[in-house]
C-alpha cells in the first residue's frame, strides 16, 4: 500500500483525542498490519507499547505538550490506575516546568522494580491519602494525581531548587498555599528530603508570573544583589506599567523579555512598538531599564553586571 494511502486511511479512521490506545485503535478500523505500516512510514509513531500518536501532530508539538502526550500515551497503555505526581502532575495541573525530565511520575503505596513500570516511568513509593488526590478528565479518561500541594513537595524532594521553584510559583498562583504545601510534606511521613522542602517554601513568591522571572529572582538573592520590588506599578504618559522588578529608590527596572527560548515565542510588531513606547516614556520620567534574555540567565555574573553598571548609573544622576 502506498504511504499517501496509508495516511489518508489513518487519518481519517484516527479516534477522537490526540493519543490512542492499541485496542482503541483497533476498534476504530486501524488494525496490526495497517498500524505497523504507519509505524514504518512514521505517519504514526509510537509512543510508548500501546499507545500512538499521529506523526504531524507530534513533529508540530512544542516540547511541553510532548511530555503531556508522554503522560496521555502511560494513562491509555496500562491497565492500573495510576497516581500521576511530582513532574507529571505539575504537568497536568497546567503548572509551568523546566529542566525536569521527560519521565513519566507515578506514586505507589509499594516498593517496586523500575523495570515494572518500563524505562519511560519513575516510581515512587509512598502514601497518598484522600487530602493529597485530586482528579481530572484528559483525553476521555479520569486521571488521579497528586493536589497542587503535596506535587510542589515531591517536586522540592527530586528537584534542584531553579525547576521546583518554577513549579512552585506557579502552583501558589493557581491556589496552593505556603502552608498547604508544609502539610503536604508532613502527611508523607518522610523525613528524607525535608529541608529541601523548607528551602523551598522560603524561596517562592508568586508573584513571579514566568519561569524566567523565578530564575532571575533566585539568581538576584544568591549573587546577594538589593531585594527588588516586584510587579511594581508606575503611572507614565503612556499608562500604567508594571514592571518584573524595581528598586524604586534607586530608579532601576529590569525586564525579563519573554521566555523566547522556553517559550518559542515572538511578539507582534504592534506589541514591540507598545513595549518601546512604554519604555520611552519610563525613561521620560527618569528610570533607568534594563533589560534581560533568557540565555543571559545561563551565564554566571552577565544580569548581575547589568544591574550593577545600572546601579552605579543611578547613584550618578542622584548625586
């Protein structure tokens, strides 16, 4: 059969949802040889035994949405309901994440091999009690996870504090608490890892609204730099702004521009000249900006420099 037949007969017969089960699949008219052959010709690919996904829906998948699909292909490929956790259930809650992993977390009231769960998979074992679990609809299946709370502890537990504090912030702007996630921690019974979590709890803030905006506000406390305000609103000709971080007795901004390599992002010209209009108009009314890329934050000491040359600018003009 030629490939261009072979796609066109997939796609069409392909069931609604993004990944699919082998059976699902099947019952939908994709049978063995046919999905072998699909395989083959990378019109479908093969996520994980069992479960597929559509060639062009996966090459035009951003990085994020792949590990949701990697999570999607687990749920419809074993037969266990499994409580999704850590990574995989900031994932779920729609909790930005970075230089995590692409492994699938799952949580079990046992000790087991991690061959039991496949090379894709990361185990763990603990309890998960009624106040930790939540649930939600994905692809026409009911997903258990871990709450918004008890995923920011586990997550403090395996991750450097840059990726867990990501996660964090996120999770406190979508309804976790400080508290909530000290409980999460204690309801584990585990006292591996607690001072990880501690650690964590002192360094987030939500109102970093990005994952650059945490690791620039985590770099500026470990290079020991002057607490900035941040989101701090000031009224200009052009309206009001609000700026990522400002130290207003000194006049300085900084500005993290998009998370362009996290993100894959690129502004509309209208929404570049808004952005310079607004920046002309701070500077009208004698603040000095600085501005930051995501790879500067890579490399050690360049945003401290920045805003140190912006500093010693400022004390200029004051004096």
């Amino acid at each position: 059969m030629e490939p261009g037949v072979i796609r066109s007969i997939v796609e069409e017969r392909w069931p609604p949802g993004v990944v699919a089960s082998t059976s699902v699949l099947a019952e939908a008219g994709i049978g063995d040889r046919l999905l072998t052959a699909a395989v083959r010709g990378r019109i479908v690919i093969r996520l994980r035994r069992g479960a597929y996904i559509l060639g062009r829906v996966w090459r035009s998948s951003s990085p994020w949405d792949r590990d949701l699909y990697r999570i999607y292909a687990h749920a419809a490929s074993t037969r266990r309901q499994s409580v999704y956790s850590h990574v995989s259930a900031a994932r779920l809650a729609g909790c930005s994440t970075w230089s995590a992993g692409d492994r699938v977390h799952v949580t079990v009231p046992y000790s087991s091999s991690p061959t039991s769960h496949g090379a894709d998979v990361a185990s763990h074992s603990a309890p998960v009690g009624d106040a930790d679990l939540a649930e939600l609809v994905r692809e026409g299946r009911v997903l258990r996870l871990t709450s918004l709370n008890r995923t920011v502890a586990d997550c403090a537990r395996i991750l450097a504090l840059e990726p867990a504090a990501i996660i964090g912030d996120h999770a406190l702007r979508l309804g976790a608490t400080l508290d909530g996630i000290a409980e999460a921690a204690e309801r584990t019974g585990a006292i591996r890892g607690y001072r990880r979590v501690e650690r964590l709890l002192s360094a987030l803030d939500p109102r970093s609204e990005s994952p650059g905006e945490t690791r620039t506000r985590l770099m500026l406390a470990a290079a020991g730099m002057a607490q900035p305000e941040l989101q701090f609103e000031i009224r200009t000709e052009e309206g009001l702004f609000r700026a990522d971080f400002a130290w207003p007795e000194l006049r300085v901004i900084l500005e993290f521009d998009g998370d362009t390599k996290y993100f894959d992002y690129r502004p509309a010209a209208e929404v570049l000249l808004a952005e310079r209009r607004r920046e002309n108009a701070l500077i009208a009314a004698g603040w000095i900006v600085v501005r930051i890329r995501w790879s500067e934050l890579a490399t050690p000491g360049v945003v401290e420099a920045k805003l140190r040359a912006a500093f010693a600018r400022a004390a200029k003009l004051a004096g």
